[in-house]
C-alpha cells in the first residue's frame, strides 16, 4: 500500500514538473519574446499576460534593453502557460532574483497588460502605477497599444484610458525636423515613428526630444 501511495503521487506530480524548466537566455528578440536553452536547444519564449510596444513603435527598443539588461545570458525558469498560433511557449519568465520579468516590464512601463489574454490583476496594477508615474512608454499622452498598431489602429481600447486620436490627422512629414519645432511630446512622437526623423531620438531609447517626453 505504501508503494502504491508514493506511485501515485509521483504520478500525479509529474505533470507540474513538466510545466516549468530552466535555462539560460540565448536570445532577446524584443521586449517580450525571448529564447531560452531547454534539453540544448533554443526554445522561443513569450512573456505571457504583457504586450511590450513593436521594435518599430516608440519605446519599442527601449523595452527590448530593458530585458536584455534583466535577462539576458542569465539562467531563467520559465512557467509554462501554453504554446500560441505560431508554436511559441507562452509563460512567466523567473530572474535569478525571483522577480518576475513579466511583471518587471510592466512596473516599468515598457509594457501593457494584455487584458485580452490574462486575468492577472496584479499586472493592472503594476500598469496603473506605471502611468500614474508617466514611466516608460507612459510619458507619452496617448499611447499606442502595440495589438492595434499591429492592425494600423491609431486608437487606445484599454478599459480606464480615454481615447485619443494618433497621431493628429492633419500633421503631414516634412513640416517639422528638429525638437525646437515640436509643439509636444505626441508631436515628437509622431516625426519619430511616422516620418522616421530618427534625429530627435538621439539616444536611441525610443524617447524623442526628451525636454517634452519626460
């Protein structure tokens, strides 16, 4: 009987196991899709519960630093969710210190919430502290939530933001170049990413004319 017992709670254990590895950071291809070792291979990860902004998107590559410095060629244990459309595994990435990366993007407002696919509420509100703070992504007015820059959308549909247009309908490239120009920070923003005026992203950061986007 005793062997029994113990046969079937290894049985029944084996599944949790299962659902979660570790392994080290091979590859950051943008803030929230990275490749982790598994068995010796390269296995795509993507952060669940979060949309980080496209590489193209302002602070796009402002995320993609961000998890490069916190994970990368770190050894990670990733929970695994699910597997996506496109055969990526879908979960929470756990840093050497604990914390979650998921989270951590979040809290520093190089990420949404993904409502659309999660129901953890700690993500909304690490993400209302973040705007509360004007943090990464946030120091814009009206930011664009990367599932509908994916589809050309120029609206934000999170619940609790207004919605605002992006950019302004009647600017057109070619007006403005330089941040002495700029009437705000949207206004950068859109010579940043519409115009590709990379000039007034000096650093690179995904923040144009930093004395309007703070």
């Amino acid at each position: 009987m005793r062997n029994l017992i113990i046969f079937l709670l290894l049985l029944t254990s084996t599944p949790v196991f299962a659902l979660s590895f570790s392994g080290k950071v091979v590859k950051v291809a943008d803030g929230d899709t990275i490749e982790v070792l598994r068995d010796g291979q390269a296995e795509k990860i993507r952060l669940a519960g979060i949309d980080c902004p496209e590489k193209k998107q302002a602070f796009g590559q402002a995320a993609k630093r961000f998890t490069l410095d916190l994970a990368a060629k770190k050894i990670v244990t990733v929970k695994v969710e699910t597997t996506d459309r496109y055969g990526r595994t879908v979960g929470e990435v756990i840093l050497p210190n604990g914390r979650s990366l998921n989270r951590e993007l979040v809290r520093a407002g190089y990420a949404w919430w993904y409502r659309k696919y999660s129901s953890d509420t700690t993500l909304g509100l690490l993400e209302s502290e973040a705007q509360a703070n004007r943090l990464g992504l946030w120091a814009d007015s009206s930011p664009v939530p990367p599932w509908n820059w994916r589809h050309g959308g120029k609206k934000i549909d999170s619940p609790g933001l207004s919605v605002q247009s992006f950019p302004e309908a009647n600017r057109e490239c070619g007006q403005k170049r330089y941040c002495k120009d700029m009437n705000s920070c949207e206004d950068a923003m859109f010579f940043l990413n519409d115009c590709g005026f990379s000039s007034l992203d000096r650093d690179g950061d995904g923040i144009p004319c930093e004395s309007l986007c703070k």
